[in-house]
C-alpha cells in the first residue's frame, strides 16, 4: 500500500498575498481522494518528531532559537514565514511525516510525504520556506539506526538542496545530487555531490536527455540502499519563480524515470513533494498529483 503523510497543520495561515502556496497542502490529498488514486487508508498522521533527531542535524542553538521565536528579523525574512509557534509546530510534524514515509519506503518500496523537501534549511540557519531540513533530518535517521548504510539524494526542484548539500559536505554516505536552474536562486550555490545547473527555458526533451544521461550511471556507481526524491514542480515553464520551460506532461516523466529505476535497482524510495509557484494552483495541484499516480501505477 501506498502511505503518504498528511495533516490538516500542513496548511498553515499565512498573511494575505503571500507568494507561498500553502493551501495546495489540503487540495492535493483532496484530488487524490476525489479522483480515486487513493483512499483515506493511504494516509497516515505524523507526530512531533523527536528531538534529538532535529538535533542530531541541526545545530542546538539554532534550533533553540527556532522554537522560543528569537530569530532576527533578517532570519526570519530569509526564511520567507512570519515566525510563530504553530509555524514550528507545522515544520516538526513534516519533519516526523518524512522519517515515517521513510520507514514505510523500507516496507512498500515507496511512501510520500505531501509536504517536505525543505532543502534549503543549513545546519545553523533557515532560507527560501525552509526551516529544518526533513531529507538531511531523515537520512540522518536512517543512517543513525542502521536501516541504511548509503543513500542518494535526487533533488530535482528547480533551485539547488543548498541546505542539504552543506549538511552533507563532509558525510560519505550520503551521496547529493542537485540538478537545477544554473542562474535561480540560491544565488551563491553550495558544492553537492554531483550538481547539474540548467540553462533557463530548457524544455522536457532537454531535459528529460540530461536526466537520463547522469541518473542510471550514477545509481551503478554510488550502488545507494536507499534514496530520498525531492520532486519540486517548479521546473514548469508556468511557474512563477522557476524560470525553465517543462510542461506538466514532461514533468510527469521526469518522476516516471526516477521511480522506474528505483523500483527497477529494487532502492526503496522516498518522495517528498519541494515546490511549485505556477500562478494557477491546477498546475501546481495537476503535476504534484502525477507523482503519486505514477507511484501507484509503478509499484502497485
């Protein structure tokens, strides 16, 4: 069976024109439901996280500013949410909901977060939506009680896992690999593993050729037990903030070819779900969906 975390403090208030689009958090489950990809079984609610799995990747005095809300006001707008305690109690269940889908991966070789993928939150600091790193706190799990030995991080959301690349600067069993847009934010790029940086307005043909070209060899050569799939859609050509020109059928096929070769090389996976600022919530809400349809049409 396909699990998939979700709770109702996914979607968190924000103020009014935000650019964030934080009510597809409860319109994606809903698609899912409505259109009979999956049933309410398939969901699960994650907890509060324990701490010493934030702290065994975030540093102490980070995270002890984080959650008395004692960040400057430069921190808190790097990090693009008006600071509160519910916005904290939020990032820890989606922290909770990855280490979970994490171990359902172990048992149905997928599971899915419907949040996640806050690759932009360093060791010390947050940025860019981002304030605790779910991909670097579960790997770190997995690896700290010893239900993996290597993973692979496949970050394809359209701005580089900078966050997660200094996480795991120095870490040889955890293998980074970032393809992104070349000239988008972050300005200043962190060293991954392997970073791929794409032209602006590269299309689905492209594209879809360069991932071809690298993921295949390098699933051979770091021989992972596990991978992590960051599956941003704001590689759209419609999105707002992502600059690259992929349809939402192209996008569909980038995650059909990563999850075909997870299941093919038999790597249990998991999915969290990165961003996605097309104006129209549908295109946002349509390519996040393809991915658990895919997830369902592959390995169930």
């Amino acid at each position: 069976m396909l699990k998939i975390a979700y709770s109702s403090i996914y979607s968190h208030p924000l103020p009014v024109g935000h650019r964030f689009p934080m009510e597809k958090y409860d319109l994606l489950p809903e698609q899912l439901l409505y259109e009979g990809t999956v049933v309410a079984s398939n969901f699960f609610e994650p907890n509060v996280l324990d701490e010493k799995w934030i702290l065994n990747t975030h540093d102490s005095s980070y995270f002890e500013k984080l959650r008395n809300l004692q960040l400057s006001k430069s921190e808190i707008r790097k990090t693009g949410f008006p600071l509160s305690h519910q916005l904290i109690d939020r990032e820890i269940h989606i922290m909770d909901g990855s280490v979970q889908a994490c171990l359902y991966a172990l048992q149905y070789g997928i599971a899915m977060n419907i949040a996640g993928g806050t690759h932009h939150a360093f060791t010390d600091r947050g940025e860019g939506f981002c304030l605790l790193n779910d991909i670097a706190i579960s790997a770190n799990y997995m690896l700290g009680n010893q239900l993996a030995k290597k993973i692979l991080i496949v970050d394809l959301d359209v701005h580089q896992g900078n966050g997660t690349a200094e996480i795991f600067q120095n870490q040889d069993n955890v293998f980074t690999f970032s393809m992104h847009g070349a000239s988008n934010y972050p300005m200043y790029k962190e060293k991954s593993d392997l970073d791929i940086g794409l032209p602006d307005g590269i299309g689905d043909d492209g594209y879809l050729k360069i991932l071809n070209q690298y993921l295949e060899p390098l699933i051979d050569k770091v021989a992972p037990d596990f991978i992590i799939y960051q599956s941003g859609v704001d590689v759209l050509a419609s999105d707002k903030l992502g600059r690259l020109g992929m349809s939402i059928l192209g996008c569909k096929e980038r995650d059909r070819i990563v999850l075909e070769s997870a299941k093919r090389h038999q790597i249990p996976v998991m999915c969290c779900m990165g961003g996605g600022y097309s104006p129209k919530i549908n295109d946002i809400i349509e390519a996040h969906a393809n991915t658990y349809r895919l997830a369902q049409d592959i390995y169930f």
